[in-house]
C-alpha cells in the first residue's frame, strides 16, 4: 500500500467540481485586470526594447531571478525578497505539478520526485517565505524603514493575506498527515510540526481533524483564489510587470538620452502620459514602492519637492484615472498635462540627473529619461523653466557657452603655455584636448586645464586643441531641456571634429567626456573619448609621469555622477590619487552610492532654497571623514565642492578644506620631483 510514495491530491475534500467553478470567474478577474494594463501601455509610442534577447534574457536571471539588484546595498531586502518570491515560485510549480498529476492524469507526483520535491521542497520554500514575510513587516512596522512608510495600511492587507495562505496551507497539510498517519510524513516536517501541534492544541479525534481540515482548506482556497484575482488592479501586479520592465530595460550607455525626432514629432518632449513611449508606461506599472530611488535621491536629502519614488507614483495614479485601472473606476479617457496635473513645475526642475534613482532601482525604471523629457516638452513648446536656466541656454545660444559675466576666451588658460597648439595651426595631433566650457571660462576650473596640458606635455604627448573653434558640447541646454539648442551644437562639433578627422579626445569634463562619447555617435562623431584620469592613471602605470609625494596626508574622493554612476569609472581617479602617496579615505556614500555635488542637469545654473543645498550636505560628508584635502575629477564638482567646503567651514568656525582635481595634485607632484631633481643636480 505504502511502497510507491505519493498522496490524494483531493483528500477529505468534496465536491472538487466546486473549485473549478470558482476559479473560472477568478482567471476572468485576472487576465481582464492584465489586458487592462497592456492596453494602457499600448496607448505609448512605440520603441524598440524587445531585440538582443540573449542580452535581455541574460539581465533578466540577473536581476528578476537571482534577484541580485535587490540585494545590491540592502541585504535584509534582498533576504526576505528572494526567500518569499522563491518560496512562491516553488509553490506555484508545486501547484502546476498537481495540476498535471490529476487533470492531466499523467502521473508525475509519486516516487523520489513526491519525496524530494512536493514534500520536502515546498514544504521548506513556504517556510522561508513565511520567514520573509515576517522580515518584510518587521522592516516596515517595527523599524518602520523611512522609505517604507508609504501605502502601510495596504501592504499589510497584502502581508497578511499571503501570511493567511501560508499559514492555513501548513494547517491543513498538517491536518491531513495526522488524520490519514502519513507514513511519508518525515519528509514534510514544518507540515507535520504543524499538524502535532493542532493536535497538542486540542484537535486530537479524527472527526475534528476531519472537520478542521476541511474547513481550513476551503478557507484557504478563498484567500488564495480572492489573491489571485486581486493581483492585477493591486501593487502585487509588479510579480509580472517588474521582470518584463527589467527585460525591457534601457540596453545602450546609461548616459545617452534618446534622440527627439524634431522634424516628424507632433509634441515636443513630453505633455501628457500618451507621449512617453510604452516603455515608460509600463515603468510606471512596474514600481514596487520600495523607496529606494527616495533614499538616494540628492534632492530628496535636502528636502527639495522631488521624490522619485512619488514622481512614478502621481503619474501611475494620473495613468489610472485616463485610462483605468479598476474595473469600478470611470475612467476620464481626456489626455491631461502631466506637469500642473500629476507633477509640480518645481518638483520637475529639482532633478540633478544624478542617475542614483536609477542606478538603485531594483526594476530598471527609467526616472532621469522621463524628467528630461517632461523638461523638453516645459522649455521647447512652453517656455516655462527657471530665469536662470534661461540665462544659460542664451548663453550657449549667443556665447557658445553658459557662463554668464566671463570675460574669459578660450584661449586665456594656455596663452603662457607654448606648448600647447592649436589644431588649426597643426592639422592634426595624436590627441585633441576637449577643454570645455567650465574649465575655459571659470577662472578656478583654468588651473585644471593647465594641469593636464603640463602633465601631457611632461610624458610627451602629441596634443592640440580647438581654441575658439570648440564650443560647448550642447549636454547643459539636453539636460535642462533644450533638445534643439543641443542638436544644433553636436551637430556643428561634429563637422568641425570629423573635418579635422580627429579620432582621440581627452577632457577633465565627465559631462563633456559623457556626450562625446555616448551622445555624439548619434550624428557621425564616433571617436575614442578618454576621461583625463584614465589617461594620466595609464601615463603613471607606464613610468612616463615621475612623481613625488604629494604635500597632503589625507586626501577623500568625491565621485562625479557622469563618469562614475554613468560611465562606470570609479577606479582611474582612485588609482591616481594612491600613486601620489596619500592615505585615501572613503566617504560613506562612494562609488555606486557616491552622493551629487548637485550641479548636473542644469542645476549649476539654478537657485537653491536656504537649506536645500545638496553641494553643502555632499560636503559635511567629505569635512566628516578629518581628509586634509578632498579631491574630484569634475571642474562642476570641483566648483560646487569648493563652495560647500567653504559654507560648512564658516558654520564650524575654521579654515576650509581645499579641494583639487585629480590633474591639479598631479602637476602639483611633477612639478615637486622636478625641483627634487634639479636640486640634486645642482
């Protein structure tokens, strides 16, 4: 009788036909609540994110199946999500596996297989994902996390159902291996402690047990069915619409922005939720809540309007009252602006396109791509940005650069330096020198541009640069908005870079280094772009930089959003700065979780609100770690770091931290082992 190990699939339960019938409607509720969703996003422009599969199916066992996003810089989330996803997971195939064996009469649940895996697994899967689940409340009405303390009452009702399913499943297997005596009942032991304890609790005659059993398993039949039905209309839906988001997700560089087609685009940029593309629609359905995006935001950190978090959610919840999302909602059907609708004007211009939202998203929604879309749509079609930004984006228009009251040129910083040339005096070089307008035209920012022609003149470079021929690469008017402006000025780099068939740069700028090299492909300019800490960390490695210690102890490093979190370059400055002989600290948000000196996305050119300065909070960080000196490879940061250093040094009585770039402790060292030399020559 006991020699094939296996169990009744329907045992004590009657009439099976009644599950059936009850399923139907449910299955209904479900796929009608998904065609729902995909009919919203269908209402998005098209785009392609469903090519290279082996790509995207590689990204998606990454981070959809083995879950390692969410476990990046939060280990307690990435327990109890993988415990409690896993453990349904196994449970549905579970499930599939009855399914098979009973409807399909083609018997699989029987043998080593019952044993192993119906029994054992499923039973120490769904002990895990009860242990998730008490994780997952723990963090949010115990330690009360401040990111999880959005939608409390609703994430309960979903804990505590899942909990109900769970806890009801357990009884009722525990149940049925008292009641029948299960000789198999070793290899189910959380059901079987289950089932010893009901019968310690009273439940000890096999007409209770019969009773309770058949109870408890309709019970949960209907907490399990009602569940089900409810996933596609609740915040539960993100079980399917985050793994397709992060099998869609963005493939290319993570600091290219889309093209906007201006002659054959009805809307410029973005007005209402019809003119993001499907992808964007289904991000928006893809949000899980879980803050994470809120806690890293620099914005967010000094109270600015933004919340990344919220900035999705407003326009889901604008989604769902356009074109619905619950099946009582009366839908308007009207297309409304996003901005004054959903989204505040000032919540939209806080955004610094730090990327940090992104980069910590655990489902690869895209918040920086949609700012600056809604941001085209403000400048181009409503002139509605800050005077400010204004002001800039004249500048580039009639100056070539955003700098307002420079006096400076272009050829200011090297007009003492004979070795520096000209590409229209030379034709061509090995290397062109990117200056960039913050370096050429802010007096502080000139010193970087010296360092680095001194440090590839001393290692014997060929180089030039453009002088007045360069202009700005466009990134400050495409990330404030102004997509026209930028296309005009790639357009016009391009000619003049191809014209001269340049084929390396090298700039100090991450913002220039990100355009060139991520942007600029776009129109013609294909170019091999090095960031001048790469360069000068390979010049160190190859023995050509002769360097002595440079003159401080401590140096921390702050790293620039555009070459760290948008490029992946984190190492090269860090290099460079322990060749030089100092003692390197940390700050407590670095590399991956590096916080923004506030400047990017055309906040350089904005007004900050008393308090809300993100350069003066990066700073107290960087004062906090007791570094002689902090240190950046971005004049941007350089600039906002200074100014932060010097605010947080007038509120502690004292003498500012200096702050250098990578180039200026550089040039500083060569030139200190050049006067060592001729010292010891003399």
């Amino acid at each position: 009788m006991h020699d094939t190990p296996t169990r009744e699939v329907f045992w004590n339960i009657r009439p099976i036909w009644l599950t059936y019938v009850l399923l139907a409607p449910v299955l209904a509720a479900f796929f009608a609540g998904v065609w729902n969703h995909v009919r919203r996003w269908r209402a998005g422009k098209p785009i392609q994110r469903v090519d290279n599969w082996r790509e995207r199916l590689r990204g998606f066992f990454t981070d959809a199946v083995a879950q390692d996003q969410i476990r990046t810089g939060d280990p307690g989330a990435g327990m109890f999500h993988i415990l409690l996803s896993w453990g349904f997971v196994a449970l549905f195939i579970g499930t599939t596996v009855v399914f098979v064996h009973y409807d399909l009469h083609l018997p699989i649940m029987q043998g080593w297989f019952y044993l192993v895996f119906q029994a054992l697994i499923l039973d120490l899967f769904g002990l895990g994902a009860m242990v998730g689940l008490l994780i997952a409340a723990y963090r949010r009405y115990v330690a009360r996390l401040p990111r999880l303390t959005h939608g409390l009452a609703r994430d309960g009702f979903f804990l505590g159902a899942l909990f109900a399913i769970l806890f009801t499943g357990y009884m009722v297997e525990g149940l049925r291996i008292v009641a029948t005596q299960d000789p198999w009942a070793p290899w189910t032991p959380v059901g079987t402690a289950f089932g010893r304890a009901l019968v310690a609790l009273g439940v000890d005659s096999y007409e209770q047990q019969l009773a309770w059993h058949r109870s408890l398993w309709w019970f949960h039949l209907a907490v399990s069915y009602v569940f089900i039905g409810y996933i596609p209309y609740s915040k539960m839906r993100h079980m399917f619409t985050s793994p397709a988001a992060v099998f869609t997700r963005n493939l290319g560089p993570a600091g290219r922005l889309e093209p906007l087609d201006m002659e054959n685009s009805e809307t410029l940029g973005v007005k209402t939720l019809r003119d993001f593309d499907w992808k964007d629609l289904l991000d928006l359905d893809a949000c899980t809540e879980c803050g994470r995006c809120q806690a890293v935001c620099p914005a967010y950190a000094v109270g600015k309007p933004l919340n990344p978090k919220m900035l999705i959610l407003d326009m889901q919840r604008q989604l769902s009252q356009e074109i619905g999302g619950l099946p009582w909602q009366n839908a308007s059907g009207e297309p409304q602006p996003i901005i004054g609708t959903s989204i505040d004007p000032e919540t939209l211009w806080s955004c610094t396109t730090c990327n940090a939202c992104v980069e910590a998203c655990p489902v690869e929604i895209e918040h920086v791509a949609k700012v600056v879309d809604l941001r085209r749509f403000q400048v181009m079609e409503e002139s509605a940005f800050p005077e400010t930004a204004q002001e800039a984006v004249r500048g580039i228009e009639d100056r070539g650069h955003p700098f307002r009251g420079s006096q400076a040129s272009r050829r200011d910083w090297y007009a003492d330096l004979p070795y520096v040339r000209e590409l229209a005096g030379v034709g061509q070089a090995e290397y062109l020198f990117w200056v960039g307008c913050a370096v050429a035209f802010n007096e502080r920012a000139q010193k970087i541009a010296r360092a680095v022609a001194q440090i590839m003149h001393a290692a014997g470079l060929d180089f030039a640069v453009l002088g007045e021929e360069e202009t700005c690469t466009g990134d400050p008017a495409r990330r404030i908005g102004h997509e026209y402006l930028y296309e005009m000025h790639a357009r016009q780099n391009v000619e003049t870079l191809n014209g001269y068939g340049v084929k390396r740069i090298v700039t100090a700028c991450p913002h220039c280094f990100n355009t060139l090299k991520n942007e600029y492909p776009d129109y013609g300019g294909r170019y091999e772009v090095i960031h001048h800490s790469q360069l000068i960390r390979e010049l160190i490695d190859a023995g050509r930089l002769p360097l002595s210690k440079t003159e401080f102890e401590r140096i921390t490093y702050h790293d620039p959003c555009y070459l760290g979190r948008y490029n992946r370059e984190y190492d090269a400055p860090r290099a460079v700065v322990d060749a030089l002989g100092t003692n390197r600290v940390e700050m407590n948000r670095s590399r991956r979780r590096g916080f923004c000196c506030g400047a990017g996305g055309g906040r350089y050119w904005m007004d900050d609100n008393p308090g809300q300065r993100i350069n003066v909070e990066r700073a107290r960080e960087a004062a906090a770690t007791g570094a002689d000196a902090v240190c950046t490879a971005c004049p941007f940061c350089m600039l906002m770091m200074e100014d932060g250093l010097n605010t947080v040094a007038a509120e502690q009585g004292r003498d500012p931290v200096p702050t250098r770039d990578v180039a200026e402790l550089v040039a500083a060292a060569l030139e200190e082992q050049q006067a060592g030399d001729q010292r010891a020559a003399g």
